[in-house]
C-alpha cells in the first residue's frame, strides 16, 4: 500500500510542478534579455555605453531622455499571448475536471469496497484541494500583476491629457 502511495504522489507532483517548471525557464532574466537585445538589433546596431559618468543634478534627466525608444508591433506578440494564455486555462480546466471525476470514482469505490479506497480516495482529496488553492493562487497574483502593471497606451493618454512631463526626461526644468 505505501509503494502506490509514494508512486502516486511522485506521480501528482510531477504533474503540478514540471510544467511550471518549464514555464519559469522560459521567463527567466536572461531569456528576457536575449529577447530584448534582438529587439533592440531590429532598431539600430548597438552603440557601446558611454564611459563618462552620468552627470548629477539637472543633466540627470537630459542624459535619461537620450535613450533609444523600442518600437515593435505588439499585435503578434499580443496574439501569442492570449494564445498562451488560453492554452494554460484550457490545461487547467482539464486537470480540474479531472480531479473532480477521480474524486468521485474513488468515493464511490471507497463506499463500496472499502480497504485501500479510502485511502485513494483521501489522497484523491488532498490533490484536489490543493490543485484549487494553487488555482486561487494563480488568480490572486494575476489580479495583482493588472492592478500593478499600466499598459504603455494608458501612460501615454494620462500623459498626453495631463500635460505632464515623462518619466526620466522632460521638455525643460
């Protein structure tokens, strides 16, 4: 019995955390900044970064203002995105359901038999109630990623209807 406990719990693991872990791969800092540089190659050749030190005071902003501006089209990458995201939420629609039907087959073999049943039944549980937490999780970090993250649109209208100056840089002062 504790041999298909530890098999099946090696086994729940695996499918919860594996694919999050691939996914973290992929979102690590320096795939972002390899991201960035070929993003950055598509504008002009790199330049090498000034070996004078940044000036203090009023020519901090002046020299912050001297930057290169990305412009890339967004609607690819925005697509992929949803892509993305859809694909994720249809994976753990699946996941869910599935652990909702073995939740269920196994109370109903744990009523009828017995024994070993309830066991795989309470396991069953366990995978369960922890798959929603994670899944509570999930929406808690994302509700507070939209509540933190502006969209670079939504900055440039506050901007533009606010006369206001931009970040790092302005047009006197």
């Amino acid at each position: 019995m504790s041999i298909w406990f530890l098999a099946f719990l090696a086994l729940m693991w695996v499918a919860v955390f594996l694919p999050g872990a691939a996914r973290a791969r992929q979102r690590t800092p320096l795939w972002a900044v390899a991201r960035f540089k070929r993003l950055m190659s598509t504008i002009a050749p790199a330049r090498p970064a000034p070996r004078h030190a940044i000036p203090r005071g009023k020519g901090l902003r002046r020299a912050a203002a001297s930057g290169r501006w990305i412009v890339v089209p967004v609607s690819e990458e925005r697509a992929r995105e949803r892509a993305t995201y859809r694909r994720a939420q249809q994976r753990r629609v699946r996941l869910l359901v599935l652990l909702v039907a073995a939740a269920v087959a196994s109370a109903v073999a744990a009523i009828a038999a017995r024994g070993i049943w309830v066991d795989i039944h309470l396991m069953i549980d366990g995978a369960l109630v922890f798959y929603v937490a994670l899944l509570f999780e999930i929406k808690r970090r994302r509700d507070e990623r939209f509540a933190k993250v502006r969209p670079l649109s939504a900055v440039r209208r506050d901007d533009s209807g606010a006369g206001s100056q931009r970040a790092g840089g302005g047009h006197g002062s």
